[in-house]
C-alpha cells in the first residue's frame, strides 16, 4: 500500500498496475524519441515516417494521459465512496450499539427489580416463617402445660369436666341440664340431663384413664404391654362399677348412664382393641363416649326434649289453633262484607255515571237552541197587564 499526494494505492489494484503501464509505456516512448531525434542527422528520408510514428506515439500518449486523468477520477470516486460506506458503517455501529446499551440497561433495570421484588417476597416468608415459629412455640408451651395438666388426677379429672361441661352448654338448652348435681344418695353428677320419663334424668359423668393409657402407648416389650392393658382393664371397669353404683337410682334416674372419655384415642383403643370393655359397659347400662359421639348422643336428647315440650304444650297449641281459626272466620265475613260495600258502591257510580251522561246531553240539548231568532216572538207574544178593577 503506497500513499501519493493524500491518496492510498495498492499495488495489487488493476487500476493502479494500469496507470504504471501507461507510465512506462510513455517513459519508453520519450527513450525511443530521444533516440530517434539523434538519428535524425543519418538520414532525412527515414525522418519523415519516425515523424508520422512521433505524431502517433503523441496521440497515443495523449489516449493513455487522458485515460490516467480518468483512472484518477474513478480512483477519486473509489476512495469517496469507500469513505462515505466507512462513515455510513461508522454510524451503523453507532446505533447499533446504542440499542445493545439501551437494552443491556433495560435489562439490568429489569433485573434489578426483580431482584428487589424476590427479596421483599422473601422478607415476607421469613416473617411469616418467624410467626410461625413464634405459634410453634407457643403451642409447645400450651402443649407442656396440657401434659402438666394431665399429669395430675385432679386436674386431669377439672380437665374432662370443662370439657364435658363446653359440649354440653353447645348441645342443649341452658334449663335442660344440671352441672355438678346432687343425687339423692349424696353422690355429686358431672352433669344431670332432664330427660322427660321415660328415660328420666342420665348422669354423664367424666372418666380419664390417661396413666393406663399412655402406659400402653410406652410398652416396648409384650410383658410391658400386657401390663399396661391390665391396668387398662382395671381402670376402665372400675369406671363403668363406680358410675353403675353411683348414678343409676331406680326411680330417680334413667336406667343407664354416660361415661364420657375427653380424649378420642382413648376412645378409640377401646373399640379397637378391648371391645370386651365396651361390652361389659352395655351389660352394666353404662354407655362409654368420646367428644364425638357425645355430641351426638346430646343432639339426640334435645330431640326427645324437643319432642317432650312440643306435647306440654299441645294443650295450648289447641288452644292458640281455634283462637287462630275463630279469626280466620271472622276475616272471611269481613272480607264478604267489604265485597258486598265494593259491590254496592260499583253500582253507585255506574248510575252516577249514567245521571252525568244524562246531564251531559241535557246540557248539548240547550246550547243547541237559538235564542236570538226567539227573542222578536217572545216580544210579540207580551200581553199587557190591565189595571184591577176597583
């Protein structure tokens, strides 16, 4: 690559390794003219054709200084050209990496947010995970406190009465049912249910075997597990003697009783696997409940209660039921009546409306006569008054 006067050329250029031919070919030219012009003096004869070949080297070096002049133009235009595409190129990156820029921001602004957004939703989890922790705590207090609870017989047993006495205040009405009832042998009832006779008033009363249980729930060899369902045995048949003895009175009681159980794995086990229990329970007429199905058993008895005040009162309903019917009659007459004053009166103003339409051609009748073609034979027809004779 040569630069000449501002200009680049390469030498691999078929322009460029033209115009040095023509260079060349001229060079040659003044060689050959410069010889010819020293063998002039030989001869004067061969002058006149090396003349006509001078006039043709001229014109050809003029062809090929015309055509150089033309080289340099298309050159020129070649390297303005090539300029302007550079520029034009220039620009075209220009822009072109404006927008990868324009888009590399938008991108990291969008990240950025996003970003933002993911740790304020994890900010949230994590409180909502320090809540939970915080419940989770809580409750394994509340748990530590239940089991403190459960631990002792007699606040175990303030347990199952609370619990009984909850289920019991949601199942019937507040006059149907007696907390902590004395019966007539002195002993004291969980709860008393009135119920009409027959049955009679039921005993619920609340029984939590919890140390045979959890006993049973602990065995980890078959000789700690046949003793811990002896002592289940055990347990729960002293419950279903005591409630047998204690709150089932002929004549003041119903026939059986409720043992309620607070606790539904207790209740549970004992279907499963003592039914035996559940069966000595029938046969002493003591019926073993859970949460559960107390509920049920409670929803059952407001029934009969229910069904017991409804034939209290059936006398009054009787009663309120001709009351009611007396009325009815006495609405029917009235409403005959009121047809007959409607009746009467629909009558009235179809005659007053056949009085007006009377009226009303009366009245056409009138304004119809002419009473200015009357007046001369009105006048015409006055017959004077004499004076009376004295």
């Amino acid at each position: 690559m040569n630069e000449i006067s501002g200009q680049s050329y390469s030498l691999n250029d078929p322009l460029v390794l033209a115009a040095l031919l023509a260079v060349g070919a001229f060079l040659l030219v003044v060689i050959l003219l410069v010889v010819t012009l020293n063998r002039a003096g030989r001869s004067a004869a061969a002058a006149e054709p090396l003349i006509y070949q001078m006039n043709q080297l001229g014109q050809r070096v003029q062809m090929l200084s015309d055509g150089q002049q033309q080289l340099s133009g298309g050159l020129t235009h070649v390297s303005e050209a090539q300029a302007a595409s550079q520029a034009n190129m220039l620009k075209l990156m220009e822009s072109r990496l404006q927008q990868v820029t324009e888009q590399m921001n938008q991108n990291l602004h969008g990240s950025a947010r996003r970003t933002a957004q993911s740790l304020g939703e994890l900010q949230q989890r994590l409180q909502t995970i320090d809540k939970a922790q915080a419940n989770i705590e809580k409750l394994s207090g509340d748990v530590l406190s239940l089991q403190d609870i459960l631990s002792n017989k007699q606040t175990r047993g303030a347990f199952g009465e609370i619990q009984l006495n909850d289920i019991v205040s949601k199942a019937l009405p507040s006059d149907s049912y007696a907390l902590q009832a004395t019966l007539s042998n002195g002993r004291r009832a969980d709860c008393l249910i009135h119920l009409p006779n027959p049955p009679g008033p039921i005993v619920v009363d609340s029984k939590f075997p919890l140390e045979a249980y959890e006993a049973l729930r602990r065995a980890s060899t078959q000789a700690e597990l046949n003793e811990a369902a002896r002592m289940l045995r055990t347990s729960v048949r002293g419950h279903i003697k005591a409630i047998s003895d204690r709150y089932i009175i002929e004549g003041e009681t119903a026939d059986g009783a409720l043992m309620f159980l607070p606790s539904e794995a207790v209740y549970a086990e004992l279907h499963a696997n003592f039914p035996e229990l559940v069966r000595e329970g029938f046969a002493a007429r003591v019926w073993i409940v859970s949460p559960t199905t107390c509920m049920a058993t409670l929803n059952t008895m407001r029934a009969i209660l229910k069904d017991a005040r409804m034939r209290a009162q059936a006398g009054a309903i009787r009663k309120e039921l001709a009351l009611l019917y007396a009325d009815v009659d006495r609405l029917g007459t009235r409403v005959e009546n009121l047809d007959k004053h409607f009746h009467q009166a629909s009558k009235d103003i179809s005659e007053i409306k056949i009085s007006a339409e009377k009226a009303g051609r009366r009245a056409q009748r009138l304004d119809n006569f002419d009473f200015e073609e009357l007046a001369p034979d009105t006048a015409e027809r006055v017959v004077p008054l004499n004076s009376p004779k004295v």
